[in-house]
C-alpha cells in the first residue's frame, strides 16, 4: 500500500508595504507635495487646526470626500508624522486625530493658501458647501496686527467660531488655533457680515476701518476689545 505523500502547501507572496506615489525629486517643495499634495489632505489639516476631531466629524465637515478616501488620507498622514490617533478617555470611548508639532507647522501655509486663494471666491454657488469656521483663516489675517493676546469669538451669518489672536498660535484652550463654535471664555466679541469677513480676507479694507464705518460691530470690555475698537 503507497504512502500519501503531504504535499507542501504553496506559499503566499510576502505582502510588500504600499509606496506613496512621489515625484522623486531632490528639492524641498517636492518633498512638501510627496506628504501633503494629495487631494484632501491640506482640507483635512484645515479642520484639524481647530482641534482633535473624531473621524464622524471629520467627514461631516468634509462634504464631498468619501469614507475610504478619508480613511487613507489620514493613514498616509499618519505614517507621514503629520497626525497621530488616541482615545479619548472614559465615558466619551472614542477616537480622535490630531496634528503633530510638524502638522501643526503647516499653519502659515493655509494661511498663506486663504490668502492667495481669497480673491478667486466670488458669489456662492448653488454647490458650494459651507461652514462657518473655514472663514477662520482668512479672518486670522486681518487680526494678525493686534498686539494684545486673547480668544476673539466671531459671529458670522453662517454661524460662531473663535480664534486665538496676539501672540502664540499654539492650541487654543486645548483645541486649536481656531475653533468652531462659541468660545468658552471669550476676551472679546465681533459680529460682522460674511461678505464684510472675505473682504479682510482680501485686504480691501482694515479691520479698524470697518470697525469705525460699523461694518464690524466689537462687543466686550478690556484691553482686546478696546484695542479692536481702536481705543
């Protein structure tokens, strides 16, 4: 009687670790565009810059982009040092991402985006999502000359968000440099138009001449508030 002979089991190739595309280049601004040049990644460190955000919030707030897209942008941006996950402690039992100090570096180029991309906004189209805290970055312009330190709290027809202004952009109350919503403890308050916060954007006017004609009403006591009213 023969002996069945086991016959070895075909081995499976070794799975080979997923390159990012990359330009391959030797220079600075290609080695930028290899980390942050896919599509929604700067979108994504736009929203983080107003604090940790749970994945649920990050795709409400990212009309358009889908779950996986989502998801592997985060896990690229994660690998890459830009954005570190951790759960949030007990009753909350959930996840939320976070930039690191090197995504954190990417204000200034926002910023400097806003600012370029400020006069191509025209009328709002039928299409066009909104939210209220994107009006954040170009705003944080038109106050960066104040001298004196503290949380402005920005009312807008399309709803609240507050910043940190004079001085450090380091997290806001634990948040961010920016934050959606009313602040927790505001040192001063402005209520103005969105058509009034894209022209500061734009650098049409000052925020003390728009103060002054009362396109921008400032609400609120001490040295902030009295230093946006021009006092």
């Amino acid at each position: 009687m023969s002996r069945l002979r086991r016959m070895p089991r075909q081995q499976q190739p070794l799975a080979r670790p997923v390159r990012r595309r990359s330009y391959d280049q030797f220079c600075a601004t290609a080695r930028a565009l290899d980390s942050v040049g896919d599509r929604w990644t700067l979108l994504i460190v736009r929203e983080l810059l107003a604090g940790p955000r749970r994945y649920t919030d990050l795709h409400a707030d990212l009309p358009g982009v889908s779950t996986d897209v989502l998801a592997s942008r985060l896990k690229d941006m994660e690998q890459g040092g830009l954005v570190t996950r951790r759960r949030l402690p007990p009753p909350a039992a959930a996840s939320v991402y976070e930039l690191t100090e090197r995504g954190h570096g990417l204000l200034p180029v926002l910023a400097a985006l806003a600012e370029w991309g400020a006069p191509a906004i025209g009328d709002r189209r039928p299409t066009d999502a909104v939210r209220a805290h994107w009006f954040a970055l170009p705003l944080l312009r038109a106050l960066d000359a104040l001298t004196h330190a503290g949380v402005v709290e920005v009312r807008l027809d399309e709803g609240e968000f507050h910043v940190r202004v004079g001085g450090s952009s380091g997290p806001l109350d634990g948040a961010g440099v920016y934050g959606d919503g009313p602040a927790a403890h505001a040192d001063a308050r402005i209520v103005l138009d969105d058509e009034v916060c894209l022209a500061l954007g734009r650098g049409e006017f000052t925020l003390a001449e728009a103060v002054k004609d009362g396109r921008v009403e400032v609400v609120g006591e001490g040295p902030l508030a009295g230093e946006l009213r021009g006092e």
